[in-house]
C-alpha cells in the first residue's frame, strides 16, 4: 500500500462513546485489529457511564469539545486560525460556501455551527498528517466531514444508517454524496434510495456494507429447537423507545397471546420518551404480570438475557415524520445467539429476516398477525429451531464483522488512493457490496 494508504483515519461521530451504537463501536475496534490507525472526533461530549467494555479495548486518540464556552471558543478560533494560515485558498472557498448556503438553510444556526466543528477536524487532519475523512451518520458528522474535506482538502466518505437519511432533505443529501469519496450504508433498502438521488454516472459510490457482527462473541447457533426452561417462554424486545419501534403493537399482540390462552412472559429493553406511554398501555391491557419495561443495560447484560430468551420480536414501523429504522442490529444479535425472530416487514428487514426461511415477517402495525407469528414460533419448537439454524449461517455468509470492516476499509484505501493520485478516477472496483467476500491481497 503506499504512503497515503497508511495515513491515519478520522472517524467523526456525533458522540462516542454511546452505549446505543454498539455497531459503530465494533466498526472501530475490528478497523484496529485490520492494522488501520485511527483518531475518533465525538461531536459531543462523551455519554457518561455505563460504556461498553470494548471501549476499553480501543487504541484510537479521542479528540472530545473542551469544557466550557471560553475553553469552546478559544479552541474554535485557534483552529480556524491555523486553518487560514495553512490553506487561506482553501479555507475561502469552504467559508464561501457555508455563506451561500445560509439563506437556503433551514437550520443556518446548525450549518454554522458544522462549520465551526469543521476547523477543529481539518486542523487534527494538518497537525497529525490523516488521510481520511470518515462520517458516521448523514446529518450533522456528515456535514462536520463535508466543510472539513472544503478547508483541507483530504477525501471524505460516510455511512448513512436511517433516521439520517429520511429525515434530511433531500438536496442536502444530494450534496453530501457528490461531494463524498463514496458512501457506505447498511441495507440495500437505503442504497436505492440513495442512488435515486446522484446522477446514474455517480450511482456506484453508493455502496451496500451490512453492519457486521463478531460472531465469536455469541454463543454457537444450534442444532435445533433450543431447550425448554422452566417457567412460561421467555419473549424478549430490545430497542429504544420512541415510535418508529412499534412497541405498541408488541403490547397488542402480547394481550392477544394472553386472549388465545399462550403462557408467556415478555421484556422490553430499552429507555426513551414513550416509557410512561407504554407503561399505560400495558396497564390498560392487564399484562403488568406478563409485560416488563426494562430500561436500558450494558451489551454484557443484553447477552445474557438473549441466551434466556426464546423467542425475540421486534415491530418496528415507519413513524409520522418518516422516520424508519434500517436492520436493527438487535435482531443480528438476537440471531448470532440462536434465537428465532419474528420482526415487521419495514425497510431493510426483509434482508435479515426472510420470511420463512430465516424468521417470520408480519406486516408492520397488524398486531393480530404479529401475535400469529409469535404463536407459531412458541408452539413449533422445531420450526423455530430450523428458522434460527439458518439465520446464524446467513450472519457467517453476510454479516462477518471482519469481512463488512475489511470491505469497508477497502473502500477507504482504494477511493483516496484514487483521491490523491488518480484524477481520471481509474479505481478497481474492489471496494464490494458486502455479502461478497473480499480477497485476502486486498488488505
């Protein structure tokens, strides 16, 4: 690989650590142990305990906002400072164009505000040699990277997942992936719609990498249905709880098991706005002595109450304002440890849990067809156990972490490789849409 292949990378995220973002996380420490040096910017200040343990096991120098508004400011101006001096042709043009997007801007307090982050990410870029840009989510990172790139001049790539993708505008979008060296998401879902948005000769940035999954991590998949326990089935949901999860059509479809006579109990895991919500729901259908909202745990906890588990169900729903998710990575983890799913046919679902062959689908906001699946699932122990066979075969074909990673960082080398030496644009297409494995020389 040549001198600018080696040259560290800049991750940008909103904030990190997050005990949510579990996949961002993983990302990170399966680049590391890939031999790829890092430096992590978080927008925001850390997220207070618990972290993750994992944190722990990451190498990469993480470059946090400083303390107060006096520090904040001094260290913003410091940077822009140094930014004009460096590259005064540049730090124009970058300033120009945040100027020309201002009247068009919706959140011009936020552009300017992405702008002023930018010059702290372009300076690191100057100041420890970095050869790359890379954005975790469309919105706010993404913009951060964009007038970072304007200032420096070093190629930038981000990842969209889902709510940032559907609940920014469009011609922002459009902007950010032209301007971008290419850009990864998590399910073919939103890779069509990306590409509808860029011209069809810029089609090809866009590139599928399914959020991989470190399956040594998770107990082995088994040989068939998993072993009875004592006490009722043990259905088990995880997600924050906000509307776009569904969590009421779990709640509905629970109080039908209950009406059709299923024994069960049944955990939600998860914090956010809908608690008291959702807990009213479950009052008004009589199940506090079935239902329990567990607030959120650290990813150790959550292992072990998916090894508990015997059915895992997930309703999720595109919400009012459009907000979707992509493929929950709590039904890869749930998959990895061998429980069989039944989920909601919404976004890049369909992907991971193929109905019939991987888990079941129901479509999305039918409590009554949620609650059938549930039912087939709890009473066929022998189709749930040949449903989460194949679901863990399909995570060691498509979703290895270190296959997503590695093609992910053969994305990175490649497009500035050709960022920095070849203007005609001559890359190999080795930077894949994952479920193809990439070569071992690629590295």
């Amino acid at each position: 690989m040549n001198r600018e292949g080696r040259r560290p990378i800049v991750y940008v995220l909103k904030r990190y650590p997050r005990l949510t973002e579990t996949f961002i996380l993983n990302e990170i420490r399966a680049m590391e142990r890939l031999g790829v040096r890092l430096h992590i910017v978080s927008l925001l200040p850390p997220e207070p305990p618990p972290h993750h343990p994992m944190v722990a096991e990451v190498q990469a120098p993480v470059h946090a906002p400083a303390i107060g508004f006096v520090a904040r400011v001094r260290e913003i101006a410091r940077a822009h400072a140094a930014m004009i001096a460096a590259a005064p042709l540049r730090y124009a043009r970058a300033l120009g164009t945040a100027l020309r997007r201002t009247p068009a801007s919706r959140h011009p307090v936020s552009l300017w505000r992405q702008f002023a982050r930018a010059g702290i990410v372009a300076d690191l870029c100057r100041r420890e040699r970095l050869g790359h840009i890379h954005a975790h989510f469309a919105n706010a990172p993404t913009a951060v990277a964009h007038f970072a790139h304007l200032m420096s001049g070093i190629p930038f790539s981000f990842t969209a997942h889902a709510k940032d993708i559907y609940l920014s505008r469009p011609v922002v979008l459009r902007r950010h992936l032209q301007a971008a060296q290419f850009t990864a998401t998590c399910t073919g879902y939103n890779a069509e719609y990306l590409r509808r948005l860029v011209p069809p000769a810029e089609s090809h940035k866009i590139r599928l990498v399914y959020h991989g999954i470190d399956l040594g991590a998770f107990a082995a998949a088994p040989d068939g249905p998993r072993p009875a326990t004592a006490g009722p089935p043990r259905i088990l949901a995880v997600g924050r709880l906000v509307p776009k999860k569904g969590h009421e059509d779990l709640i509905a479809a629970c109080a039908a098991l209950r009406d059709q006579g299923v024994d069960f109990d049944c955990e939600i895991v998860g914090s956010g706005p809908l608690r008291d919500s959702l807990s009213a729901e479950i009052r008004r259908h009589d199940l506090e002595d079935r239902l329990t909202l567990r607030g959120s745990m650290t990813h150790a906890d959550l292992i072990e109450l998916y090894r508990r588990a015997n059915l895992f169900v997930l309703a999720p729903r595109i919400a009012e304002d459009g907000d979707r998710d992509g493929i929950p990575n709590v039904i890869v983890e749930a998959m990895a440890v061998g429980v069989p799913v039944v989920a909601t046919d919404v976004s890049g679902i369909p992907e991971l849990v193929r109905h019939e062959q991987t888990g079941l689908l129901a479509p999305s906001r039918d409590p009554a067809a949620l609650a059938a699946a549930m039912k087939r699932l709890l009473q066929d122990r022998r189709l749930a156990g040949r449903l989460a066979t194949a679901a863990r075969d399909l995570l060691t074909r498509e979703f290895d972490l270190w296959e997503t990673t590695r093609a992910l960082q053969t994305l990175i080398a490649t497009e500035r490789c050709c960022a920095h030496h070849d203007p005609a644009g001559h890359a190999i297409e080795a930077a894949i849409d994952v479920g193809v494995s990439v070569p071992e020389g690629s590295k």
